[in-house]
C-alpha cells in the first residue's frame, strides 16, 4: 500500500507540494473544468488533451492512478428519461475507452442523486469544525448550507444549488422524486449493466463510491441510500463478476453505517479486501456513527487506523490509500496543512505495519 491524494483539478504550486510531501501517485477530479466538460455533465471525451493532461501531472513525479468520471445525472435520468439516459451510457462507455487510450487504467464515479448530506459544523481541536451529520437535527436549511456538492472538496464546501453541483448531476433532495429501494437498485443496475462492458473491452477498472452517508430506514425526503449499508455493498459487488467492477472504499463512509464502527470496521475492512475489488481507498475517520458522526482528524476518530491497515494488508490490498474530508479552518482555507497531516500520519502508519510499498511505474 502507499499513500495517495486525491485533489481537485490542481494546478502546477499544488502538484509541486505532493511531490515535496512525499506523495508518488494522485487520484484526480476535474469535473466541471474545460478539460472534460466545459457544459457539465456527460460529455464527450478527448483522448488527445487527456493523454497531454496526464504526462503534465507525472512531469511532476507523479503517477496518475484514478480519474473522476462524471456520471452527471444519468442515475435520476434512468427513472424518468430513460433514452436520455441510455445516450449519456453510450457516451460515457465510449469515454471509459478513451481514457484507455489516454493511459489512464482506473476511473472513479459516484452513485449521489442528491449532496453528501450533512447538517453541521461541529467544533473540533484547536477551533477547527468537524463536518456533521445528525439525523434528528435535519433540516433542510441546514442540509443546503452544509452538504458536501458537486466538485466541492478538497477545497472549502459549496452550498447546494452551486455551478459545481449542477455539474455533478446533484440536487437537492426536496428536487428529487421519491427513489424507493427498487428504483435505487434500478438506476444503478442501469449504469453497471452499460458500463462495466465498455470497462472490460477498454481494460479499465471502475470504482464506485458509496452512498454517504447511510440513510434511516425508509430513506430522508423519499430516498433512499440502496449502497449506503454493507449489504448493500456486497449486492452491488454482486451486479457483475468482472474484476473490472469494484469500489472506491471509502472507510469513513462505511464506518457511517455503524452504530459502534470501531467494533465492525477491521472486519469489514477484511472481507472486502479479499474480493480484490477495492480499486482505491478513502482513508478517513469519524467520530460517532450511524445517523449520528462528525469527520475528524484521522488519529481521533473511533476506528482504530493502524488496526484497519493491518486489515487491508491481512486481506491483500496493495493500491492508494487517500486522505479524505479533513476539518475544516479559517486558518488553513485550503485544507492543504490538514490534508498535508493526514498524509504524513497515514505513512507512518503503512510503515509501522511494515505494509508501505511504492508500485513499480
């Protein structure tokens, strides 16, 4: 395993910090630049700007390992336009194969309709805030000014209703009809069923993030969170045999779907590490859990981060691990110092498991 960071279309002062700070590999998200969609949403690719893109970034020492599809809005378009749907499929399959051809061998996507929902900033050490999410405080106000949107992280939350979120295919949830289990499960087998093909012919791994956070039983404002439990997991791991079809873990998200997470983590952590479909690894913590947490700095949540490298390496995982969703201050606007100590803190851990590896290339 080897640390990773994950930043939003960066340019050449921020690549040049990864590099002094260690970091060898960056998962990537452009969405919303002109780079891959001016308009937003599913557009056309390039295979020529991408493949330019991709020697810029490793002209900085740097390999390019994971790359953000955009899905945009194709999930709700599915239920309610679906030859509009079935056209955005083809054009992101003929987008997977382009990024072949660009050298790029793994890209990442998100199964959001609506924002990462949260409810608060909670105060965290020092005067930092913790982003949270308190089911019997939800309000909708409340959801709009702190939900994660479109392209907003990892530089300062955007509120809903943003340019970034209309980019991703995100709205908000009073804007979105009721999505039961069956129609949940529907969109997404949708997208599985014309993706992961495109994904085999191209020789491209896809990583699908999880529903964050995992909802209540019976949903919130009519929907439901199908990939927001560990059998939920495990049912869309089932959609494809492909070893192509897997996920982009991320461990604060499925620690959200425990009442005690630091009882079922390293467990979980195990299981999943051994079906070899974790393509890359958010690697973050929370304190609390279901329905009630609050993302921390990696050293004071409730799991226990060496305990979950020991799983990852028990279980055969060799790929990225990502610092993600670090507080937040008015004293390091970019999250850059934050982000910077979450990095040096999850390689001290690989190399105190004895599990830290650089991959050759």
């Amino acid at each position: 395993m080897y640390i990773s960071e994950q930043l939003l279309n960066p340019d050449e002062r921020r690549l040049r910090l990864s590099a002094q700070l260690g970091v060898e590999h960056v998962v990537l998200d452009n969405r919303g630049t002109e780079l891959v969609s001016a308009q937003g949403g599913v557009s056309e690719w390039d295979a020529g700007k991408l493949a330019a893109y991709r020697r810029w970034v490793e002209s900085h020492g740097m390999k390019l390992d994971v790359f953000a599809l955009d899905v945009g809005s194709i999930l709700l378009d599915s239920l309610v336009d679906l030859e509009g749907a079935r056209r955005q499929r083809d054009t992101l399959a003929r987008n997977i194969q382009r990024a072949a051809e660009a050298g790029i061998t793994c890209l990442k996507y998100n199964v959001q309709m609506v924002g990462i929902t949260r409810t608060a900033l909670k105060p965290g050490r020092g005067g930092a805030r913790n982003s949270g999410f308190v089911h019997a405080d939800y309000s909708p106000e409340d959801d709009r000014r702190h939900s994660y949107w479109g392209v907003g992280y990892p530089s300062n939350q955007e509120e809903g209703g943003s340019a970034s979120a209309m980019l991703c295919g995100q709205k908000m949830a009073r804007a979105v009809p009721p999505i039961s289990v069956q129609a949940g499960w529907d969109a997404i087998e949708f997208l599985v069923e014309g993706l992961v093909p495109a994904a085999d012919r191209a020789g491209v791994r896809l990583a699908c993030h999880p529903h964050d956070p995992a909802y209540p039983v019976g949903g919130l404002n009519g929907i439901e969170h199908v990939v927001g439990s560990v059998d939920g997991l495990r049912r869309f791991l089932a959609l494809s045999p492909s070893s192509n079809h897997g996920l982009n873990f991320c461990q604060g998200t499925v620690a959200e779907m425990f009442e005690r997470p630091g009882r079922h983590m390293t467990a979980v952590i195990e299981e999943f590490a051994r079906t070899g479909r974790i393509f890359m690894v958010h690697f973050r913590n929370i304190r609390g859990g279901y329905l009630d947490f609050e993302e921390v700095f990696p050293d004071e949540g409730d799991v226990d981060m060496y305990e979950a490298v020991k799983a990852y390496q028990r279980g055969g995982y060799a790929g990225p691990l990502c610092p993600d969703h670090v507080p937040v201050s008015d004293i390091d606007e970019g999250r850059e110092r934050f982000m910077s100590f979450a990095l040096g803190y999850t390689r001290g851990l690989l190399q105190a498991a004895g599990a830290w590896s650089t991959p050759a290339g």
